[in-house]
C-alpha cells in the first residue's frame, strides 16, 4: 500500500495560544517500507502519526492510500477503514484489564464481527512468544509482555500498515530489545509496513528511512 500526504498541517489554538504543531509535512511510505520518525518532546511526533493515520483530521493537505484521498471520509466510514487496514501499538499497551490476552488479541475482529482464523492467531502467538501466557490478564504479565499481546492485537485484523508510538517508551532496555526484534521480525515476514515514532536513536536507526521532526518541520535524514 502506497501513502502520499502533502502538506500536511496542523494549527492548535489561536491568537497568542496558536501553535503550528506540524508544518506543510510531504511524506511517501511505499509498500513494505519501514520508517521511524525522531524528535523531541513536543516537536509533533504524535499530531503526525494521528495525521497520517486518520485518527486526526489537518488544518490543511491531503492524504491519500493507494489513491483514496482519505479525509473525504467521513468518521464512520474512516473509522472502518482504519479497522481494517492500520495497526496501532502504543506506549501504554492500552489492553483491556479484564480480558485475558487472548481476547484482547481477537476483540478487533469480534468488533467487525468476525470469527478468528484460529491458524492465524497462532501463527501470531508463536511469532511473538504468547504461546504460553494467552489465558493469562494483562496484570500478570510483564511489560515486555502486555506489549507484544498489544502487537498481536494490532496484526489480527491483517493490516497494511502498523504505526507503533514509542513501543518501547515503557520499557526496560531489555524488554525494549526484544519488543523492536518482534516487530522487525513481522516486518520482514508478514510484508506490512511499519512507521515507528520514537526519541531512541538506537530505535531510529534500525529503520531503513529515517525522518526527524524539530518544531512540527518533517525532513528526512537517511544517509547512503
Ligand atoms: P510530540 O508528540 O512530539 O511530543 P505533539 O504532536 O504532541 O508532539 O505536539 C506538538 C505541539 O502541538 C506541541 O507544542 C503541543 O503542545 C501542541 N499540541 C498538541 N496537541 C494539542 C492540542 N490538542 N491542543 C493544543 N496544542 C496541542
Ligand atoms: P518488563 O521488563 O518486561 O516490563 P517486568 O519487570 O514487568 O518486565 O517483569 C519481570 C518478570 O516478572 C517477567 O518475567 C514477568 O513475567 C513477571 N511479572 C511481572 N509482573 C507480574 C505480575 N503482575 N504477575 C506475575 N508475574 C509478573
């Protein structure tokens, strides 16, 4: 899946509250690419991400998906869309307490109302090292844990494209290793996407395109 945005913008406020949080920011993530996008503490690495994955709507520019301009969508149908064809990881695995993993791994299939393909899930569980912990809540698991079940849950709807907001950001150096290796791993092997925001240079690095972003002004930094 190709994604082009252009100029993409995003005012907050205004007046003396207005803030640019993300200025005239030109972007291309061709199929199976793998990016990651640094910057400081309030530089607009989140208003990106939110941007460029249709949980947010610009000030100004567009977005388009394999041609689908995608903020002529409305909520509902850009809601759908999202479901089915992004992934999200986030910092603070945001998996439901009283749920084993197991069930937070398939609840976005039960929200489309589809049935898990059982091969797939455990393909998926045994890439990421769940085999053993699926019945288990998210209270007893490690970090390391709650946040490969979150990317499980991200990959089970089959998506495009996982955009992962500072994986590792709750993580000891450890965990944090192990939870980059899965993702490069699924990367390589199930042909998605990957965009990943992060302030780790380490982290930066591992991506084969490397964006910076200083005062909401996107530009690219990969070396030969
Ligand atoms: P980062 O993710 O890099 O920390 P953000 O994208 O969250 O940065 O924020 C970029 C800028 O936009 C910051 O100056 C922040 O204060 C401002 N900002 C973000 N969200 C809002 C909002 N909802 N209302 C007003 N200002 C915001
Ligand atoms: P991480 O560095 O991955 O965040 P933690 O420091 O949270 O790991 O946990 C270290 C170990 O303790 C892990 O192997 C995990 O299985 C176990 N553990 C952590 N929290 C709990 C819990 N609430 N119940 C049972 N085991 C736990």
């Amino acid at each position: 899946m190709n994604i082009t945005a252009k100029g993409l913008t995003k005012i907050y406020g205004s007046g003396e509250n207005r803030v640019v949080a993300l200025d005239k920011a030109d972007l291309q993530i061709a199929s199976k690419e793998f990016i990651s996008i640094m910057g400081p503490s309030g530089s607009g690495k989140s208003t990106l991400l939110h941007l460029l994955s249709g949980l947010d709507r610009p000030s100004s520019g567009s977005l388009t998906y394999d041609g689908r301009d995608i903020y002529s969508m409305g909520d509902r149908e850009l809601s759908a869309f999202r479901r089915r064809r992004i992934g999200f990881v986030f910092q603070q695995f945001n998996l439901l307490p009283v749920l084993t993993a197991r069930e937070n791994i398939i609840m976005p299939l039960l929200l489309d109302k589809k049935q898990p393909e059982e091969a797939y899930v455990k393909r998926l569980t045994d890439v990421l090292g769940l085999g053993g912990r699926l019945t288990h809540l998210p209270g007893e698991l490690s970090g390391g844990q709650q946040q490969r079940v979150a990317i499980a849950r991200a990959l089970i709807a089959q998506p495009d494209i996982i955009f992962a907001d500072e994986p590792t950001g709750n993580l000891d150096n450890r965990s944090g290793s192990e939870v980059m290796e899965v993702l490069k791993n699924i990367w390589e092997d199930m042909d998605k996407s990957l965009v990943i925001i992060t302030h780790d240079s380490r982290i930066a690095r591992m991506a084969k395109r490397q964006f910076h972003i200083t005062d909401g002004v996107l530009s690219e930094v990969t070396a030969g």
